[in-house]
C-alpha cells in the first residue's frame, strides 16, 4: 500500500511540476483518473511476477536489488505502452525524469524497509523459533548461517532428549512455539518414524524443512516438473546453458573489460608495478595455474603480494601472513591486486563474475571431501563472484564449514544466474574496493 502511495504521488506531484497551468484543470484531472489507477493496478500484478514482496528472511540484499531492478524496467516498459495506448496528457511529460524519481523514491522506500525489518529481527523481535534433528554436517553448515546472520531472524531451540519419543516431540513444539524443524535428508530414522514425525508436523502447523547434502545426493542436479498432475524429477538446465545468455554474458565481459584495461589499467597498472617493484624484489606479476571451465588448466594472473616463496602453489594465505608484503596487503584490502585478471576475461578464461578460481592444491583437497564441489566449473571463473561480495573468502573459523557455505554460494549462483544479478555483484564489488574488504587477506 505504502508504494503504491508513493507512486501516485511521484506521478501527481511531477505533473504538477511541469504543467503548473493545468493543475486547475478539473476535466483533465478527471480524464488522468483512469490511466493512473490503470498504473497502479499494474504495479500489484507485476509484483506477482517480480515478488517483490515476497522478502522471505533468507533473502539477501543482493538479490531483493535485483528483484527490484527488474520490477522497475519491466515496469517502465508497461509504462511506455500506457502512454503511446492512452495518449493522456498525464503521461505525456518526459518519460526518463519520472523514470528517475520512481526509481529513487521505490528504491529508498523499499531499501529501508528492508534494512528496518533486517535491524528489528537482529533486536530478538519478529523471530522465529527452529530446531533441528538428526543432525549432522549438513545441518551443522546451516546451523553457522543462522547463528551469523542474526538478521535472518531465526532462534535455535535445541532438542536434548537423548532418544526421539513423538509426545515429549510434540510437548516441546507447543512449549517453544516451534514454527520450523529442519531434518537432513540422511538422517537416522526408520521410515514408520520419518511417516508419523510427518502426519505430526503437519497436524501440529510445525513446518519441515529437509536439508539436502551437497556431497552425497543429486539434489543440485535436478529440477522438480509435472507431467500434468505427477510430479517428476527432470535433469537441471541452467541459465547460462542456453546460447542467448552465454552470448550476453561474455559480450558484456568483454565490453567491460576492454573499457576497464583503457580507461583505469592503462595508467594504475605501471603506478602498482612501480610500488610493487620498491616494496620487494621480484616480479611485477604472479601467474598461478588455476581451473576453468570444465576444468580446463589456465594461468591466472595476479599482482604479486607475496615475498617470492616456494609455498605459493600449496600453502593458503593465514592471518597476518608474514610473506604478506606492504604495499600487497593493501592490493588485497581493495582486491586490486585482482585487476590483471581482466586479461584473463578478455582471452575467455575467465569472467567479470563467477565461482572465484582455487589453488590446484586447494580444488584437488576439496573435490573428494565435498562430491558436488566439481559444479563450479560448469561457468568460467570469475574475477568476483556472489560468495566473496558476502563476505565469504579467506580461512577465517571452521575452514570445512567456510568452505560448504562458499560452495553453497557458488551452486546458487549457477542455478540462479541472471545479468541483473551480476550487475549487483559488480556494484557490491565496486565498493567494497572502495571502502576495503575487512574479510580480505
């Protein structure tokens, strides 16, 4: 309701701005009437589309932007269409500075909501109350999330009965006011227990949540369909499979990456080479072989910010890493010891965003360890990609559950690609360059 407030009176208000001598027009007025609920009523369906009021807790920022992106321009284009259809003299005014003021006065309006809500739920208010059962490493992944991201909203009850007894299960959902139990899909119960705890959850209103492992199942392979009514489990196809959007993505690599190597390398690349090379003695660059697409073996190129080392093929960055160079810890703070990589992007190696590359060392430890891990090499590497803009790059804390989350990141990403998406990304990246990235090493 609120937005649809705002965007009659974004509509009214620059109306009255640039036609101040037909605000007395009562027969005008009474003709705009129709075209602005018109307006208006198209907004509410669109929203349908676009769920941009759909914020569910989980929702990052990133992608509730790009919910609003996309509502905006398939918006304006309606808009465009109202206006050739109509005729109305209430929309014959410039289209591109009320595009502008809707954008900014939804944007802001929305971001804050947003951003309030966020802020609320990290106060204990407006939560809701979860437990899990049959935990394991699955669980315990998810687990790290919630407790992080107090945003979200989420309090953990913990169910300490050693044995799973149905009453004592049902006495302690009503006592807590349990509205979501999550199980993983390997899980200890018998399949009569998995049935009964089913018919309780659902007799009780307790919501159930089944966590699949990305090691051990093909859930990330397959989509859910129908063949009319029955529900069958088809092989996944994923955004940047079709040929229509490869072709746009890599357009808009190169695009960008020829305009960042002139307008921004061509005079920071020699001012970096000059610190680099009176800082430490060695070379200006640090080529590492890394894997592509299909894993395919490249040489990724970077700004040096060690002290030439023989660990560098094997050994990860630690805290306050002593082969950390001066002027490479600031490269690393701003990622701008990352900049070379658009020559990667240019030869077709690597992309603007995408999974970030590993040590050969790193991926070949992993690969085993984590069996759907091989996933990230379904799109090019990126130079940044969704898991670092969250925050989730480096060693820091539980190194096997830090790198589950940023696996989780990179299969979302794959399965959930879009060009508005990258664009956000892009955004986000470009400011934490600006401001530093406190995660970086």
């Amino acid at each position: 309701m609120l937005d649809l407030l705002v965007l009659a009176a974004v509509f009214v208000l620059y109306f009255l701005n640039t036609s101040r001598g037909l605000s007395d027009n009562q027969e005008l007025w009474s003709e705009s009437a129709f075209p602005l609920l018109l307006v208006m009523s198209f907004w509410v369906l669109l929203s349908g589309r676009t769920r941009i009021y759909n914020i569910s807790r989980n929702l990052t920022y990133i992608l509730f932007v790009e919910r609003i992106i996309i509502h905006f321009l398939l918006f304006i284009i309606g808009l465009v269409l109202i206006r050739k259809v109509s005729g109305n003299q209430f929309f014959g005014s410039e289209l591109t500075w009320l595009s502008l003021y809707l954008f900014v006065f939804i944007f802001t309006l929305k971001s804050a909501v947003y951003f309030l809500i966020r802020y609320i739920r990290t106060m204990g208010v407006n939560h809701r109350n979860v437990m899990f059962l049959s935990e394991n490493k699955s669980t315990e992944v998810l687990k790290k999330i919630i407790e992080d991201r107090k945003d979200f909203g989420y309090k953990i009850f913990n169910y300490t009965s050693s044995e799973l007894d149905t009453e004592n299960l049902v006495e302690f959902w009503k006592k807590n006011g349990i509205h979501t139990l999550f199980i993983p899909t390997e899980n200890s119960f018998t399949n009569e227990m998995e049935d009964k705890m089913f018919k309780l959850a659902e007799a009780n209103k307790v919501h159930i949540s089944l966590i699949p492992s990305i090691s051990k199942n093909n859930f990330f392979f397959y989509d859910l369909g129908y063949i009319q009514t029955q529900p069958v489990l088809t092989q996944a196809k994923y955004p940047l499979d079709y040929y229509s959007n490869f072709f746009l993505k890599r357009t808009f690599d190169i695009i960008f990456s020829v305009l960042v190597l002139l307008l921004i390398c061509s005079w920071l690349f020699p001012i970096i080479a000059i610190l680099i090379k009176r800082n430490s003695k060695g070379p200006v660059f640090f080529v590492q072989k890394r894997y592509g697409f299909h894993e395919e073996i490249f040489n990724c190129i970077k700004f040096r910010t060690m002290v030439v080392n023989e660990d560098s093929t094997s050994k990860t960055t630690g805290v306050n890493d002593s082969r950390i160079t001066k002027i490479g810890k600031f490269l690393r703070k701003t990622s701008l010891d990352e900049m070379p990589q658009f020559i990667n992007v240019l030869k077709g190696e690597m992309s603007i965003v995408g999974p970030r590359p590993h040590m050969l060392a790193v991926d070949n430890y992993y690969k085993p360890k984590i069996g759907r891990y091989s996933l990230r090499s379904l799109v090019n590497p990126g130079i940044t990609g969704l898991a670092q803009v969250n925050g989730l790059r480096g060693d820091a804390g539980n190194v096997e559950i830090e790198m589950n989350k940023r696996i989780l990141a990179d299969a979302f990403y794959i399965r959930n690609w879009s060009f508005t998406l990258d664009i956000v990304i892009i955004l986000k990246t470009i400011l934490l360059v600006i401001i530093g990235d406190k995660n970086a090493k």
